[in-house]
C-alpha cells in the first residue's frame, strides 16, 4: 500500500470511512436522547412545551450531523473513484474540495434542512416530535 500510486488516496479513504462509521453512531446516540426526552414528557407533565422544542431540537441538531456526514461520503467516493482510476493527484483534500463547493447561507440551511427529511433522520424524530405534542396538548 505504501509504495502504491494511490497510497495517500487510500489512507485518506482509510480516515474518513471511520469519521464517517464514527458520525453514524453518534446519530444514534441523538436519536436515543430524543426517545429519552419523550419517555420523559411522558411521566412528567410540566413543560410539555419545552420537552416538544427539546425534541424538535434534537432533530436539527441530527440534520446538521448528518449534512456533515454527507459532505465525508462525497469525498469519499470521489477517492474510491481516484483509486479505481488509479490516480495518485489530489489526495488529502478533504477541506479545499468543500471550500471550492460550499454553498452560501440560505443553500446551508436548504441543505440542513433537506437532510432533516431524509427517512433515517424523518421517520424516528417525526415520531417522537408527534407523540410529544400530542402529549403536551391532550394531557
């Protein structure tokens, strides 16, 4: 590996598939504090509001997650494809990649929020966020 054309491509591929292993894990440790914070609005009646923003909250917090984590696939397959082609030019350029593409404030948040409705992030913290108002509203 080391005296490969691609070695620098496949140790860069090497560092972000952990990150990105990495970032995946931590998605769900975002998702059971949210089951943690409804299973909380559901024994405990005060502040059934502020649970709700808690949980609403802790959906957009995961959709920012998991726009950082689709910036590490982008790149990722664009090593696979670099190592496949068996190119040895522009590794470790994880950053410069993402500056040169990097969209403006308002596409920031467009991109927050279309991975909001991605169904791994929709589906669990729709959920929760439905039970929580309808908990805080008929109890």
């Amino acid at each position: 590996m080391q005296n490969s054309p691609t070695a620098a491509f496949e140790s860069e591929w090497i560092t972000l598939q952990n990150q990105y292993d990495s970032y995946e894990k931590y998605a769900l440790v975002i998702k059971l504090l949210s089951v943690a914070l409804c299973a909380s609005l559901l024994f405990h009646h005060k502040l059934d509001y502020l649970f709700v923003v808690l949980l609403a909250l802790c959906w957009l917090i995961e959709s920012i997650w998991k726009t950082f984590q689709s910036r590490i696939s982008v790149r990722l397959i664009k090593i696979e494809h670099a190592i496949a082609q068996q190119q040895s030019a522009g590794a470790m350029q994880f950053h410069c990649d993402w500056l040169a593409t990097r969209p403006s404030g308002v596409k920031l948040v467009l991109e927050y929020l279309k991975n909001s409705l991605t169904p791994t992030v929709l589906v669990p913290h729709g959920i929760l966020c439905s039970v929580g108002a309808y908990v805080a509203y008929f109890y």
